[in-house]
C-alpha cells in the first residue's frame, strides 16, 4: 500500500484559496441564477422554520386574513373603485396646463401648497383610498412638494376626525391634531421639494413645453362638473357615523349626514349620468340601465347598499367602454388609466393589509406583536415612548374615524398624551399597505425620506405635547 505524496498534498493546500475566488467568479458570471438560488433558500428555510401550530403565529395568520376580508368588504368597493375611477379621470380629462399651472414643480409655491391642502382635506379618507388620487396629480405634473402635501393633508386633515377627537379625546388633544396636520402637510411637502429640487428643476425643465403646447380639453365649466361629482361621490359613499359605529349617537349635522348618505349619492350619480349622456354625449341606455339595475338592488337589498353602489359603477364602465359621440376614444382612455393605477395599487394594497393584520392585528384583536407591549411602550411622555407610537402608527392600518377609538383605548390602559398625539398624526396618513404603493410610484427612496419625515416629526410633536400637558 503506497503512502500519500507529500509533494501531491502540499500543491493541493496550495491551490485551495483558489476555490473561493472561483465560486465567487461564478457567482458574478451568474447573477440571475444566482438570486434565484437565493430565493429558493430563503423560502425554504422561512418554510422549514414557520411556527405553524403555535397559539401566536396561528392567531396571528387568522387576524391577517380577517383584516384582508374586512378590507375588501368595507374598502374595496366603496373607497378605491371610485378612488380608480376618479385617477383614471384625472390622467384624461384634467387639464396638463391646469394641473402644471397650480401643481407643477414651476408653479408658485404658495399657491401649490395651498392647492394641494385644501383639496387634499375636502376628500376625508383613509391612507390608502387617496393613494391613486396622488397617482394622478403626480403623473399628470404636479411637483413633488405639492403630491407629497395632498398625499399627506387627505387621510390626516379629516374634519369629521379632528371634531370626534376633541369631542373624545380631549380639546388639547384634538386642537394640537388640528395644528399638526395641517402643519405637517406645508413643512413635510417643502422639506421634500427643497431636497429633491434639482430633480424637480429637471423634471419642470422637461415640462414646460406642455405649458405652450396650448392643449384644449373640454370647458373648465363642465370639467369642474364632473370632478366635484366624482369626488362627492367618494366622500359620501363613505361616510361614517359621528359616533363611530353606533348609528343612534346624538344628533348633530354630520350624524344627519350619516342618515341620509345613500340618498345623497344617489342623487349624485344621477347627476353624473346625466351630465355624461346630456353633454358629453355618452350613450344613455347602458346608463340608464345601471340606474334601473341599482334601484332594483337598492330595493331588494337595502341593508346591502354596496350592490347597487356597484351597479351604478358598471352602468358608467359600459357608457365608457361604447365611448361617447363627441369623442369616441376618451371613455375607452378613462377605463384604460382606471385599470393601470388599479393594477399598479390595489395588489400591493392587499399585501399590505395581510401584512399589517398578521403584525398587528386589529383593533381590539393580536397579530405577532401583543398589544400589551404596545401599550406598555407609549406609557410615558419621552422620546422612545412618542418615536414607538409614531413608528406603531406608521405600519397599522387605520380605516377613517378607527384611530379615535383606538388611541381611547391605549389611554385607558396608560398612555401618554404626547404618544397619543404622534400616533394620530402619524397612523391616519401612513400604513404598511400605503408605503408599498408609495413606493411603487415613487421609488424607494423618496418612500423612506417620506415616512421618516412623518414619523420623526410626529414624535417631535408629541414630546412637545407631552412635556406641555404631562
């Protein structure tokens, strides 16, 4: 039996740093496979290690998936379809000289910001549904400064909220919401055009041939018409009771309003139709069918108001997929951008929301994270306690009006008014689900710059608060 050669041996140590310097080699020659490799391994180890059975991780994949299904019965339908619709509306039929004049990077600032704050805070809805409406102004020109104050000013500068926290919550607590919101809509949207202002001096560089391209649409009369219709119809079709959940609270013109919603939208899309089939010519009998179809439902299923909501949407869809006489192309143009935003936001919506469910819950209920840490963590008034509640705020899903209840709650169970006042300016405007569709339309970026200017500044109003009423 021959012995090992030494000299065999020694040249084998020799070469064996090389072996990395090879599998490196073939990693970079391979970069695609190589991902693929990577992925396939983490979902393999994420599979192999799920804690399936646990009593937490159990209950915490049941909360994300009651959450999705709360979230397409009560949203979906109601807040971003018309959402989509009236994204879709704005890429067509809103003037690019309007939108570039008011909200383009090259307008005045005071104007834009004005603009964007106003109209973002007439909307009154959740992070997610104004998400396609900032898709819009954005696409069709709006600086960013200005689309980053709508973003903001829609979900967090919500009357109806700012009233039922006062009236809940405390005046303090519901003034210092009202000044906050308002304030961080101007500073949060200046601070992103001061630091992306080389890219916005590019991007109005790019566009100002649109100002003199002497683009002629239909008149601003009818086109005011027919975005205030659309957008009342949003805001109407989801209009919460003053009192939350209990239909009976006291009297009052927003509980009136409450009452008397449906009514209200159907009159609404009444009108709607017949601005489409009166002065823009589109075909009346598909129109006239989805009103007809809508009553019947209405009639049939009263306590299911959202059938003949959706059947109204499906009289117009069919109007503008036959397109009108005047123009044949821009119903077809409508119902192509209302399903590119549509694609774009809604999958990344309902990740989001699975998401959010499965870390934290709803409210009253445990995803992966107990609420009992929760609550221990906003107790004081100092800075981890408001950067927690700002960055709790940030990733929970808050549907309009919950955050009242919600921050009623964890101040019941001790927490400070300076955590109390960062999650309400942070939690409305901000949510996992609304950070993955920022993302996409902005990059990321401008999402992180975003999130953490809300999140910094919540915290830094609440310790203010904190250390004045503390």
């Amino acid at each position: 039996m021959s012995g090992s050669n030494p000299t065999t041996a020694a040249s084998a140590v020799t070469r064996s740093p090389a072996a990395p310097r090879r599998l490196l080699a073939a990693i970079r020659a391979h970069p695609d496979e190589t991902k693929w490799l990577a992925a396939m391994l983490a979902v393999f180890l994420l599979a192999w290690f799920l804690p399936v059975g646990t009593p937490r991780f159990d209950q915490a994949v049941l909360e994300g998936l009651s959450l999705l299904r709360w979230y397409a019965r009560e949203h979906v339908l109601l807040c971003l379809v018309p959402a989509f619709f009236i994204a879709g509306a704005i890429a067509v039929f809103l003037s690019k000289d309007a939108v570039l004049r008011w909200l383009g990077p090259s307008a005045p600032k005071v104007a834009a910001f004005g603009v964007a704050s106003v109209s973002g805070s007439v909307l009154a809805v959740c992070s997610c549904t104004v998400l396609p409406l900032f898709g819009g102004i954005y696409r069709r020109g709006a600086g960013l400064g200005p689309a980053v104050a709508f973003l903001y000013s829609g979900p967090a500068i919500n009357v109806l909220a700012i009233v039922l926290t006062a009236r809940i919550l405390g005046p303090e607590l519901g003034l210092a919401r009202a000044l906050g919101a308002i304030a961080f809509a101007l500073v949060i949207g200046l601070a992103m055009q001061l630091l992306y202002r080389r890219e916005e001096q590019a991007r109005a560089a790019h566009q100002r041939g649109f100002l003199l391209s002497g683009e002629r649409g239909r008149p601003l009369g009818e086109s005011l018409v027919f975005f205030a219709l659309l957008i009342a119809i949003l805001v109407f079709a989801n209009w919460a009771p003053a009192g939350g959940t209990d239909t009976s609270a006291e009297a009052g013109p927003w509980q009136a309003i409450y009452r008397w919603k449906w009514i209200i939208t159907a009159l609404l899309g009444l009108a709607l139709a017949l601005l489409l089939a009166w002065r823009w010519r589109w075909p009346w009998l598909p129109l006239a069918a989805g009103a007809l179809l809508a009553w019947l439902l209405a009639w049939w299923r009263p306590q299911q108001p959202e059938l003949a909501f959706t059947a109204g949407v499906l009289g117009v869809t069919l109007a503008a997929a036959l397109g009108s006489r005047q123009a044949p192309e821009e119903g077809r143009e409508w119902l192509a951008e209302t399903w590119g935003f549509a694609k774009l936001i809604l999958p990344l919506l309902l990740v989001g929301v699975v998401l959010a469910g499965f870390l934290l819950g709803r409210p009253g209920q445990e995803g992966m994270i107990p609420s009992a840490w929760v609550a221990a963590a906003v107790g004081g008034n100092g800075w981890r306690e408001n950067l927690f509640a700002a960055l709790v705020g940030a990733l929970m899903y808050f549907a309009t009006l919950t955050e009242v209840p919600i921050v009623q709650g964890l101040l019941g169970a001790g927490m400070g008014q300076g955590p109390a006042l960062a999650l309400l300016l942070a939690g409305p405007s901000l949510s996992l689900p609304n950070l993955l569709v920022i993302r996409g339309i902005l990059g990321t970026e401008k999402t992180l710059v975003y999130a953490l200017l809300v999140v910094i500044m919540a915290a830094l109003s609440g310790l203010l608060f904190g250390s004045l009423v503390g």
